[in-house]
C-alpha cells in the first residue's frame, strides 16, 4: 500500500535534486558565489560534486553538465576569478565535468572535452606552482 511516507525519501530526494540543480545552473547565484571568494569557489566545486553524485544514482539531463561546463569552466571570465579565488576548487569542477563525462553521465563533444583536459592541467600546474613556494 502506498502512502505519504512510502513516498517522502522520493520527494526529498527530487526537492534536493532540483534546488541543487537551480542554484548550480543560475548566473545569479554563480555571480554571488564568485563575490565570496574562496568559500564561494569551495561552495560551487561542492554543488558540482553533488551533481555527479545525483548522476551516480539517477538520471541527470545532459543540458545540467552542458551549462554547468559553460558557466564555470568554459567561461574564461568566470573560470580566472574562480581559479585565482581557489585553485583547487576549480580544479574539482573541471575534475567533475570530466568524471561525468568519462562515467557516461554527460554526452559532450571531443572539442568540450579537449578544452576540459586542457583546462585541469592548467589547473594542476597552477596548484603545483603555488605548492612550491610553500615547500
């Protein structure tokens, strides 16, 4: 017998489903992050993260990673400021795009992905430039 509870994990899951996916996905709330600095850079890599983790389990549309990838790793713009705020944090996003990619959960063209790969090595050379200062 179905009943509001058999159905409360489902709802749950969709409502945070779905505003993970709304506040990753608007340039208002991207723009905002990007003002605070490494903790908005830490927020964004999480909400990423999550995504691919909703991915893991259930059906995501592509279109999610295909904004995502431009809003944050593709947008040259976008992709400096949350670099220089936090390196690593980029790192992850970019790390994520390609995760979700590889895993099968985003259909992307070879061009995107190209760019990706190109972009995490640059990140990861950044991260090991800085790395060598402290050491």
């Amino acid at each position: 017998m179905m009943t509001i509870l058999n159905l409360l994990p489902y709802v749950m899951w969709k409502m945070s489903y779905v505003s993970n996916r709304s506040k990753l996905l608007n340039p208002k709330w991207r723009d905002k992050m990007i003002t605070q600095g490494s903790g908005g850079a830490y927020e964004v890599s999480q909400r990423m993260t999550a995504m691919v983790g909703w991915a893991a389990t259930s059906n995501v549309d592509n279109f999610v990673f295909d904004q995502a990838a431009e809003r944050y790793a593709l947008d040259e713009e976008v992709a400096k400021k949350l670099q220089k705020a936090n390196p690593e944090a980029f790192k992850n996003v970019v790390r994520r795009l390609l995760e979700a990619s590889g895993r099968g959960m985003w259909e992307t063209n070879e061009e995107t992905l190209n760019k990706l790969r190109d972009l995490y090595s640059d990140a990861d050379d950044m991260i090991e430039q800085v790395d060598s200062i402290y050491t």
